[in-house]
C-alpha cells in the first residue's frame, strides 16, 4: 500500500466556500469525473468514471464518512486500485486530499507506475480546484 497525501491552505475567509465544495460531488466532477446523483453520505455505494486516452474507467467505491469538511471512500470490486480515498478542509483551512492504496488486480499491477502517476496528476488537480475556489469566494471581496 502506498500513502499519497497533497495539501494546500486557504483563507480563512474562504474557508466555508472550500468545504463546501469538497463535501459534494463538485468537488470530483471539477476533476473531470462522472459523479452518483446523490450527495456523498455514508454508506452510498456508486461509480465514479473518467476518461483518459478515450478510454472510460469505471470506479466502483462506497462512501466510508461524509460530513461538512469533506468525505472519504474506499475503493470497491472493479475499480483499478484497491484501497480508501478522502478530501478534507480542516478548522484552521489546510485542504488534503489523502489515499492508501494499492493496484487492485494482478492486472493493473502490471500498470503499476502509470497508476501512480495518474494518481499524482490527479491529486495535483484536486490541489488546484481548491486553490482556485478559495480565491473565487465571495468572502474574499473580489
């Protein structure tokens, strides 16, 4: 298993705005996923997708907590890794986006590096949603 961990701090006057961002489903579909209608709750098993080089992946998970600083999830049959996933803005606004994972079949072990580097890019992209968020809250003044 292997821990990927990326963070950024925010205004605290964007604080509200980021959380509640990274507690929806906005928060993955700015990322360039296919989301589940309903808000994230624990308990809520769905699938995420994204494409990359036209290929659509499809990524069972099951909502492990949720609540207004963010949620987390793990990984469920047929996704490509195995393992938990969770985004959070705490009191003092540092965002982290969190995983523990591993590839989840022999097959994507094989596909092991690529995995990894997906991982980072898209964790990079999390970190830049919220960056970008904080400086459009209102509550900025801007």
């Amino acid at each position: 298993m292997r821990i990927s961990e990326h963070s950024t701090v925010v205004d605290p006057a964007a604080r509200d705005a980021v959380a509640a961002l990274v507690s929806s489903w906005e928060f993955k579909r700015r990322a360039g996923f296919e989301v589940p209608d309903t808000a994230p709750a624990p308990g809520l098993e769905g699938t995420l997708a994204k494409r990359l080089f036209g290929v659509r992946f499809v990524e069972p998970v099951r909502i492990v907590w949720a609540d207004e600083s963010g949620f987390g999830y793990e990984t469920r049959p047929g996704h490509p890794i195995y393992g938990e996933e969770s985004f959070r803005i705490d009191e003092n606004g540092v965002f982290t986006a969190r995983s523990i994972s591993s590839p989840s079949t022999w097959f994507w072990s094989l596909l092991g590096p690529a995995l990894r580097m997906v991982q980072r890019a898209t964790h990079a992209r999390y970190v830049q949603i919220v960056r970008d968020a904080a400086a459009a809250s209102p509550s900025l003044g801007r």
